[in-house]
C-alpha cells in the first residue's frame, strides 16, 4: 500500500475468477447454481428408483433439503445418506453438502421446481451494509473498470429479478 500525503491506497488485483467466485457466495448464488445442478443431474446421482421417490428441495448452509413422497422411501433414503453425500460430493467435486434433511410431501414436477417457494434464499432480503461494502471492495479488486460496472449490473439484476420471483 503506498502511503504519504494526499495518495490513495492501492488496491491488490484479484484473478477475474476469484472475483466471480466470491461474488457468487457473498451474493448466495453459489447454492443456488449447485442446487439447480443437483436437481438436473438427481437421477444420475442416486439411481433412477430413488430420483423417481425423491426431489432436492433447497441447499442452505451445506444441509441438502429432499422432499420423499412415501415414508418407506424416506426410510430408505435415510439408510443410504452417507452413499447418497458421498455421491453428492463426487458429482459437485467438493463437500459443499454436510448433512441431507428428509422431507415428507408431494413431488412436483421438474418444470415447476424453479418456483420460488422452492428456491434456496438469495437476495429476498435487502443485502446489508457490511455485504454492500464486501461486495464493492471485491469489484474495486477487478482492474477493469468496464468489467466491474458490468458485474454491478449483473448484481443489480440478479436481486431485482429475485425480488419480482419472491413478491
């Protein structure tokens, strides 16, 4: 950082990708991308019989929410968790997922699944001050300055479409 009178400190430029990355998470659209990757590829994951029983519901906080449609494929479910986090793990390439809450109801259809009773929580809040001032410094870390209006605008666009979906 360069220091003396009247000088402005300097910032550290970050890779674009790790921008993009922290971005994502500061903003909650990191669960949400893997969420929608999870519900795509669920019958891959855990076999067609049990996607056929199953739906992924929200990722929040590394705990996987499933809706299961009878009690007795909720039992099974149960019994094959660790496989099942195992599996999720290797499809995404990381741990994100700690824990698989089970949870009894009717299945929807996969087309309606986007709905936003059933979407991981995002921007539905007004983001706070701290995560205003995160948020800025990250985009301040990008040397382009056209590239961070742009990330501005993605940001802005992304709450105002998630405020249109939760209102």
């Amino acid at each position: 950082m360069v220091s003396g009178k009247g000088s402005v400190p300097r910032i550290e430029a970050l890779p674009v990708g790790k921008v993009v990355t922290r971005l994502l998470e500061r903003c909650g659209l990191r669960e949400k991308r893997r969420l929608f990757e999870l519900v795509t590829a669920w019958e891959g994951i855990v076999g067609s019989q049990l996607a056929a029983h199953s739906q992924p519901l929200r990722l929040r906080g590394g705990v996987l929410e499933v809706r299961v449609d009878q009690a007795v494929w909720m039992q099974h479910l149960h019994l094959q968790k660790k496989k099942i986090l195992d599996a999720v793990a290797s499809y995404l390439g990381e741990s994100l997922i700690r824990d698989i809450f089970w949870r009894f109801g009717a299945l929807e259809a996969v087309e309606d699944s986007a709905a936003p009773e059933n979407a991981a929580p995002g921007f539905s809040a007004p983001p706070s001050e701290e995560l205003e001032s995160e948020t800025e410094a990250l985009l301040q870390s990008l040397p382009d300055s056209e590239l961070r209006d742009r990330f501005r605008r993605l940001i802005l666009e992304a709450r105002s479409r998630d405020r249109d979906l939760s209102g």
